[in-house]
C-alpha cells in the first residue's frame, strides 16, 4: 500500500507527459471539471477501491486524477494505524479517510 502511494505520489510530483498518459482512464472526468460541470462519477482510490466522486469538488480534485487526497493525512494514516485501533471520521464528507482506515484494519492486520 505505501508502495502504490509513494508510486503515485512521485508521478504526480514529477508532471509531463508521463503523468498525464498515467490518467488516461479519468481524462474525460478532468474534462468535464475543467469547464465545471458538476457529475457524480465513480473512480478509484490508490488501493484500488471504488469511490463515488463529484467533479469539481475540492476533494474529489485530489482523488480523481492519481487516487489520494490530503498527502500528510494519508501518509500520518497509513504510518500509525494499527489493527485493533478505533477510528472516528467525524463529518466522513466523501468518506476517503474512513476508507482508509476500514482497509487498513481489514488487510494489513
């Protein structure tokens, strides 16, 4: 898991045509938010994961394009949960971290 995340992340970083042919699967979504069409869309998150998204949307932004959202987050998230431990997502808005933390409990115990 922080393998793929830390895969994504430096293609992200890294920009040019590499990172823009890795979307090739979203590149209609980033179209359409792009001239602010708001669509409620289904992509993936970087574990693999389906997710509901709406286009446009300042979370969905992060998450479409190479399946994370608020890096530090994510990264605090997958360094210290363990098995066993209860998490609370208040206000779970898409519910991205309580993804997080529900596949983290479930496969890296």
């Amino acid at each position: 898991m922080e393998e793929e995340l830390r895969r994504r992340w430096r293609l992200n970083q890294q920009g040019g045509l590499r990172a823009y042919t890795s979307r090739w699967h979203v590149l209609h979504w980033l179209f359409l938010q792009r001239l602010g069409w708001r669509r409620w869309v289904k992509a993936r998150v970087f574990w693999g994961d389906p997710i509901y998204l709406l286009t446009g949307e300042s979370v969905s932004r992060g998450i479409l394009p190479f399946g994370y959202a608020e890096l530090a987050l994510t990264v605090l998230m997958i360094e210290f949960l363990e098995p066993g431990m209860r998490v609370v997502d208040v206000g779970a808005h898409l519910g991205y971290e309580a993804m997080l933390a529900t596949f983290r409990r479930k496969n890296e115990g």
